[in-house]
C-alpha cells in the first residue's frame, strides 16, 4: 500500500468519522427539541403553586458563648 493510498483512506476514515459524529449530534438536538415540545404541551414545566408555611424558627444564638468556645479551642491548642 502506497503512502498516497494510506493517505486517501486517512481522509476517508475522517471525514466518514466526523460524519457520524454531527448526525449524532443533529439526532440529539432534534430529540431534546422534541422533548422540550412534549413537556411543555403536557404542562409538566409548570410549577405548582406553594402555600407559604412557616419555617421553624432557630433557637437564639449566644454570641458570646461561641466566642469563648472559639477562644477555649485555641488556647487549648497553644
């Protein structure tokens, strides 16, 4: 085999690769497209309206008491 047969078969080889490759890529558009249609038809995209419910309130926090265990931790460290 030739060096001008390697390189036509080279080319071949990529172009049929790069080929397979953008159909792939048009198929996968063309089905995420579809899908957007489908679910915006069904109404699934939709979000359903939330009742406001109260989110439990957090016990107060004691500044200084975080404070001092930060200060106790690092001196313990030292």
């Amino acid at each position: 085999m030739t060096i001008a047969e390697m390189l036509n078969q080279s080319i071949i080889l990529t172009l049929l690769g790069m080929c397979v490759v953008f159909s792939f890529l048009v198929i996968m558009i063309v089905c995420m497209n579809g899908l957007r249609i489908f679910v915006h038809a069904t109404g699934l995209d939709k979000e359903e309206a939330k009742t406001d419910v109260a989110a439990p309130v957090a016990p107060a926090v004691d500044q200084n008491a975080i404070v001092a265990a930060i200060a106790t931790a690092l001196h313990e460290k030292n």
